[in-house]
C-alpha cells in the first residue's frame, strides 16, 4: 500500500497535522509518512502531547512507529487494525490531555468494541481546547452525527505539575452527515469558574463567576447559570469555561487564570471570545470548526456554518482529502463548509 506523505509544516503547520494523520491512518489502514513537524515553531518537533497522543493510537491500532519521540520531526506510522479494550496514557507533564483525547477520539470509534480511555496530564491549556469544552461543544455536536461516547474529569491538572485525570468510554458508531447552518435561538448560557485550593483566599472562583455573570446578562438577557469550585491539583492555576446552547448548536470558550492576571481580566477573555463567536450568528463556533473537519470526511458529506474559517481547519481539510476519498468547498462569503 502507498505512504501517505504530509510536510508538517503546510499552512498552519501545528500538531493537528500529526493528530489527525495517524487517526486516519488507523481508521484507513493507510501507513503515512509525516516530516517538517511543528517546522515553524519555536520548539520545533513534537512535545510531549503530541508523543503521547501518536502512541496512544498507536496502542488502539497495533501499529509500528519510527521516530515518535520529543523533538522528532519525521515519524512514519503503520497501522495495523483497531481494537477495542483499556488504555492508560500519562502525557508526563501539563500537556493537553484534550488534544490526546482528540486523536483518540477519531478512531475509537471503528473499534470492535468500547474503549476505555484513561490520560493524566493538563486539563486547561492554552492553545487547546479544555476537557469542559470537548464534553459540552465537541460532544453536543458530534452526538448529532451519530458518535457515542461520554467524557469524565477526575482530576483537574494545571501547568507546571499537571496531575489531572480524564476518563472516556467510547463505543462503536456509525458516522452521519450532518447539517447544521442554522443554530436558532440561545436558550441557556452557563460556565463553570474554576481555581485551585490555595487561590480560595483570594476568591478567584467568584470572582470570574461574578464578573462573567453581570455582563453575559447584559450581552444575552438570559441569566448565566455559572458555578465556581475550589479543586485539588499539583499546581497553583484555575480557569473559565462558558457556553451558549442554542435550539440547534452550542458554542464555547474558555480562558486559564495565569500568575499577574486578574481573575476578571482572565473571565474577560474568555467573555470577548464568546461573544464574537456569537456575533458571527453560526451554529460552529471558530474553535470547532477545525474539530468538525475528520468527522464530516469519515460521514462522507455534510455542510456547516462556521464563526470564522481558520489555518487549522483549512489544514484540517488538507489532511483528510490526502487519506479519504472526499473533496471539500468553502464558501468564503457565507462562511459554510461542505464535504463531498
């Protein structure tokens, strides 16, 4: 069978590339060949959640592997078929759990049987989606597609330390395509505000929670249902996550307390996310277009309306088309995506 060949460094030329290509891969059966990874970086080559996240699909899909450790920039990735059963992944440090979970999460699903899934590491990162947004966005929207599968934090985990626990069980699903152009009406906006222990005395849970609630009310004139929580971590660190559920989508952001930053200036950033990705009146928000990308390709059709068309997903498109017998378009105007 013919290597698939991808240079790292096309157009975005971040480790969505890797990601993607070795799910696809698994689920293709088609061995690939990926060099220049992460070229324009500044720490070039992969880190160690882009490591971790190449074995873990490794492990799902018996394949061979050459070059998968930190700092390579060339690996070569030959699959053999997907099976079912436990894995356990420590990323080793604060790295993204959710961008682990992401490359698992395309090619569980053509399992035999359910995967149960188990990764220490950092749950709110930046540059990467939180595990609160792929349980509520991510989740909401593949489940209209046909995908089964549910998502549990155990632990939360902040840089440096990390330490935190997720859980997944993803079951066997048959991919529909999916249209989704309207999202209709907001119906409910809600969060969660999040800090560790050592931060209670400075009330930086309620305060992200108070400063979030007054002026989403003002923006939706629908009352935020937000909650605020001290955790357990390795890690001094904290974080928002904020959602709008529409009658047809859901939309979210999120933002990570960081040393010398107000907790209302980090609720402010995720705040200035949301509501421009509202203002866009799209059913996919900006951060789950890219997301969207594989599932539409491996549903072979669907058309979505998204907030913004991005490098990552334009990458996204490059990966799939060179793995799938699939051709996308985007209408640049209305800003809608369609796979054929």
């Amino acid at each position: 069978m013919n290597v698939v060949e991808l240079d790292g460094s096309f157009l975005e030329g971040g480790g969505s590339i890797v990601r993607i290509a070795v799910a696809l891969s698994a689920v293709t059966g088609k061995p690939c060949r990926i060099t220049n990874i992460r070229a324009k970086r500044r720490n070039p080559g992969l880190q160690a959640q882009h490591a971790t996240a190449v074995s873990a699909v490794a492990k799902l899909c018996e394949a061979d592997v050459k070059g998968n450790e930190i700092g390579s920039t060339e690996i070569e990735f030959v699959p053999q078929g997907i099976k079912g059963g436990s894995l356990s992944l420590n990323v080793g440090t604060a790295g993204s759990t959710a961008l682990v979970l992401q490359a698992l999460m395309i090619p569980a699903i053509h399992s035999d049987k359910p995967v149960d899934i188990k990764i220490t590491g950092g749950t709110l990162n930046r540059w990467a989606p939180s595990i609160g947004y792929i349980q509520n966005v991510t989740l909401g929207i593949l489940k209209k597609m046909g995908y089964k599968g549910e998502i549990m934090l155990r632990r939360h985990g902040f840089y440096p330390a990390g330490g935190g626990e997720v859980e997944a069980k993803i079951s066997p699903s048959v991919l529909r395509p999916i249209e989704l152009v309207k999202r209709g009406k907001p119906m409910h906006v809600f969060g969660s505000c999040i800090a560790s222990r050592d931060l209670a005395a400075a009330k930086v849970a309620e305060r992200m929670k108070k400063y979030a609630r007054e002026r989403l009310f003002k923006n939706f004139h629908i009352m935020p249902e937000i909650k605020s929580d001290y955790v357990d971590a390795h890690s001094t660190g904290g974080g928002i996550d904020l959602f709008v559920l529409y009658e047809n989508s859901i939309i979210g952001a999120s933002a990570i307390a960081e040393r010398g930053v107000s907790a209302e200036k980090v609720a402010q950033e995720a705040i200035t996310d949301l509501i421009e990705n509202h203002g866009a009146d799209a059913p996919v928000d900006e951060h789950m277009t890219d997301q969207i990308i594989p599932y539409m390709a491996l549903a072979r059709g669907g058309r979505v309306k998204a907030a913004k068309i991005t490098d990552h997903a334009r990458t996204n498109i490059w990966v799939c088309e060179k793995f799938l017998d699939v051709k996308f378009d985007i209408d640049e105007k209305d800003k809608i995506i369609s796979c054929k």
